[in-house]
C-alpha cells in the first residue's frame, strides 16, 4: 500500500524522510483559517481542533485517492489562558505572539489522522510543553530579522531545529510532536500496516 502524505510541510517531508519512510505528498487543499474559525465558533478544544483538522487534511487527499493511506497532520498552539495561536499573518503580529509567549509556558498539540478510502482508520494527538524563557524587546527584533520571513508558516513562531531553541528554558515532550507529527506512534501503526518492516 502507497503512503501519501496530505501535507506539503517541509519539516513533516523531513522527517518522514529521515526515518526511512518511502511516501507521496499531495496538498489537501484545505482552507484551514476558514475551518479553525468554524470550530473555534462551536467551542472546540484545542485537542479536538488539532485532531479535526488532520482528520479534515487526510480524507480530503483520501477522496482524491481511495486505495492510499493518507496522512494527514495538524499542530495547535494552545495558551495557558485557554486561548490559541495561530500563524502570524505579518511580522508585527508575530513580534505580538512571541511577546505573548515570553516567560510563559504552552502546549503544543499534533495529531496525526489516517485515512483509507475516504475514512479515518487510525488517529493519535500528542502534546508537549514548552517552557518560554522572559523576551527582550531586543531579542524578538533580533529574532525576527533572523527567522521572518521563514518562520511565517509556524505556528507558535519559533522552528526549534533553528535558532527558535532560543526560546526556551525547557521542552517536555517529543521533539517530533514540536515538529508537527507525532513521528514515534506514526511509525508503530505503519509498521501494523505492514508498511514498514517489523
């Protein structure tokens, strides 16, 4: 069975790559702010948002191509204050996220949704916190003339492979999961598939 990937995240890409695992990426063509905004209006979680739009990335690629297992992966920044983030839309409202940020500590949820035929066969969501060391007004500026644009496509702002590990104190939780994919369970259930080697 073919793997496709509903995603063209690069960091995703990476790190399926990485692991050995032959796939296929294909974008899911999913308005995703329109879908946040509509399950943020019936109150979902943030839990249950990561985990919706996974579900709603893997089985639109799914329908696409019935006979695949398809991937589909969503991050959720979620605030001690209950509230999310999502990505910046410039560079001002990233400096906002990062000031919201400092000296704080957040979650950060992905979840993981495969689907076969148009249905989700298999889920996971995994979490990690991350601990936010107090910002200078100096170091976002700096930061930012660093990372932006690069970092306009990551929720939270920050890439932790890059210098967005700067900005901790300290994470717990998998490295994968900050990533974007909850990579460790992926690989179990591929493996189940007989996708990847046991």
């Amino acid at each position: 069975m073919r793997l496709v990937l509903a995603s063209k995240s690069a960091s995703r890409r990476a790190m399926l790559t990485a692991a050995g695992v032959v796939f296929e990426s294909a974008s899911a063509s999913v308005d995703e702010e329109a879908a946040k905004a509509a399950l943020r209006a019936d109150g979902v979680a943030p839990r249950d948002l990561a985990d919706a739009l996974a579900e709603l990335k893997a089985l639109r690629v799914s329908h696409r191509d019935p006979e695949a297992l398809v991937l589909g992966s969503d991050s959720v920044v979620a605030l001690e204050d209950g509230s999310m983030l999502d990505k910046p839309a410039d560079r001002a409202e990233a400096a906002d996220h990062l000031r919201r940020l400092s000296g704080k500590r957040h979650e950060l949820i992905s979840a993981a949704v495969m689907a076969i035929d148009g249905k989700p066969v298999w889920r996971v969501v995994d979490r990690a916190k991350m601990h936010v060391r107090p910002l200078s007004e100096n170091f976002i500026e700096a930061y930012l003339d660093l990372e932006w644009p690069g970092i306009s496509g990551c929720v939270g702002c920050y890439r932790i492979e890059g210098p967005g590990a700067q900005l901790f104190t300290r994470i717990e939780g998998s490295q994968f999961t900050v990533l974007g994919l909850p990579l460790l369970p992926v690989l179990d259930y591929l493996r189940v598939r007989g996708i990847l080697a046991s």
